[in-house]
C-alpha cells in the first residue's frame, strides 16, 4: 500500500468519525443497556432448570411460532438430555398436533401428520409471505437468536417486554413500535406478551405473569442456541479436575527424578 491511499484512508476515516458525531450526540436512538438477569444455565455450574424449559417452549409455540421459525430444532431435540426432557410420548404427540405437506403414493400433494424427527414448522410459505404479514419486516429465525445479538439473553428479555409509550415529540412510523432496547428505538415486532395469564401452564408452575413468561421463553431459547451446554460445562469441570491430578502427580515426578542431583 502506497503512503499516498494510507494518507487517504486516514483523512477518510477521521471525516467519517466527525460525519457521524452529531447523530451519536443526540443519543436518544442509541439502544438502552439490557438489566442483566440471573439465568440458572450461567456459570461453570450452571444448568437449565427442565420446568422452566418446558414453560418457555410453550410460550415459544403459543406466542412466538406465530411469526418466528426455529428451523434448527426438531422435535426429538425436545426429550434429550440437557434440555426440556419431555417425554418421548408427550414429544410423539406434540410433533402430530403438527401438518406437513408430502406427496402420496401416486405423486399428489397431501397433509401428514408431523413425527419427532421433524424440524420445527415455520409459521410462513416463504420469507416473501413472512414479509407480507409483518409491515415488510422479517421475522428472524429463533434457533441461535441468544447468540446473534449483543447482550445475548439479557437483550431478548428485556426486549420483549420493554414496549413502551413512544416519548412526545417521537415520530414513530407507521407500523412500527416504541421500544427503548432496539436499536433506532421502532421496530416491527408488537408487543409479543401483552398480559400475564396468557398462556396456561400445567398445576405447579409459577404464575404465568409477563416477566415470568419472559424470562422462561429466553431461558428456552439460551438452551435452544446450545442443547449440548450441559455436557460441555460437565466435560470442561472433568478435564481441569483431570489437569489438577495430573499437575500434582507430575510435580512429585519430578521431585523424584531429581531428587540426587545437585541443580
Ligand atoms: C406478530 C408477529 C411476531 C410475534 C408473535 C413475535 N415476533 Fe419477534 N419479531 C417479529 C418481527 C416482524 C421482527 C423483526 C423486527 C424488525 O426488524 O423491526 C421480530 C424480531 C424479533 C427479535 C429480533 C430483534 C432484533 O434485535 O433484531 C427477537 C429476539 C424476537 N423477535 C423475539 C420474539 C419472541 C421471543 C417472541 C415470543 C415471545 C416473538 N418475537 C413474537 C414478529 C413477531
């Protein structure tokens, strides 16, 4: 590169970073700062808690899989290890209250029902229709979403109960909606939980309030973007007692290899 395109890029760059100050100045656009919360998966310890995991997957179908896919999930990820652990049954008999559209013997389109080896079904035909039904915005994809964003679980939280009234003076577009977490503060999503009670979980449970609701569906979706974290974190607590072990054993080697010789 020649001192003369360095030159350039420089006096680009520091133009750039003057072009851009007056808007961070106003700073009311910039996203708010998500309240971290206490997740039972954090840490080296850390594990899911099953019936909360269980509640989140059912505000996921009865709320969210309205609009959003989870295209990397199936439905015998429900019962493994690590996770939900539904039962193989109540899994069987999740995947067949689904439809999914196949061809018959003789080549023609029909309707079967869904089995456990089935991916999650996704809400549209296509992005062109999920576009259609959502103000031109596209729902994204669920399955890695507590990975994708900055502030991971702690953004998706906050996010989805952190509507509020526009402030006066804010000219909100058409369509779109007050939310102080999203980045440029509109965005296309509603409110997804709009009242406590509106899903129903099974006796013992907590209650179904906002907070509660929200906090379950991103637990479940924390376990979503990693299924294996579990085993990951039981494996890492084995290897470093392991290295632990084996670092002794090897100093009280070492002590006694050298034990005659002058060093
Ligand atoms: C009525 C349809 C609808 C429902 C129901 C819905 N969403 Fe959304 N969601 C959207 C749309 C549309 C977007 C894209 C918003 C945009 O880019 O302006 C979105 C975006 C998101 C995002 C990404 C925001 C970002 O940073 O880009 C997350 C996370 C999310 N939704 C989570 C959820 C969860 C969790 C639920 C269930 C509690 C849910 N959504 C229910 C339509 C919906």
């Amino acid at each position: 590169m020649t001192l003369k395109v360095l030159l350039g890029r420089l006096v680009l760059g520091v133009s750039l970073m003057f072009a851009a100050s007056p808007a961070m100045a106003e700073g009311a656009l910039v996203a708010k700062h998500p309240e971290p919360q206490a997740w039972s998966s954090d840490g080296v310890f850390g594990k899911f808690d099953r019936q909360q995991l269980q509640r989140g997957y059912q505000v996921y179908k009865e709320v969210c899989a309205a609009c959003h896919a989870m295209h990397l999930l199936s439905f015998r990820n429900l019962s493994q290890p690590g996770g939900p652990e539904f039962s193989v049954a109540q899994v069987k008999a999740l995947a067949a209250s689904f439809k999914y559209p196949a061809l018959d013997d003789k080549g023609e389109p029909i309707e079967r029902t869904g089995t456990p080896a089935d991916r999650f079904p996704s809400p549209f035909p296509n992005d062109v229709a999920a576009r259609a039904a959502n103000n031109n915005a596209l729902p994204p994809d669920l399955s890695v979403m507590t990975k994708a964003r900055h502030g991971g679980a702690n953004y998706v939280y906050n996010l989805i109960i952190g509507y509020s009234d526009a402030p006066a003076g804010f000219s909100l577009l058409p369509g779109l909606n007050y939310n102080e977490y999203f980045e440029g503060h509109q965005l296309a999503m509603p409110a997804p939980l709009v009242s406590d009670g509106q899903v129903t979980w099974p006796e013992g449970n907590p209650p179904a309030t906002k907070q509660q609701m929200a906090k379950d569906v991103t637990a479940f979706l924390i376990w979503a973007a990693e299924p294996k974290m579990e085993e990951r974190k039981e494996l890492g607590v084995q290897v470093m007692i392991f290295l632990t072990l084996l670092a002794v054993l090897l100093f009280f080697a070492y002590k006694r290899v050298w034990r005659d010789v002058e060093h």
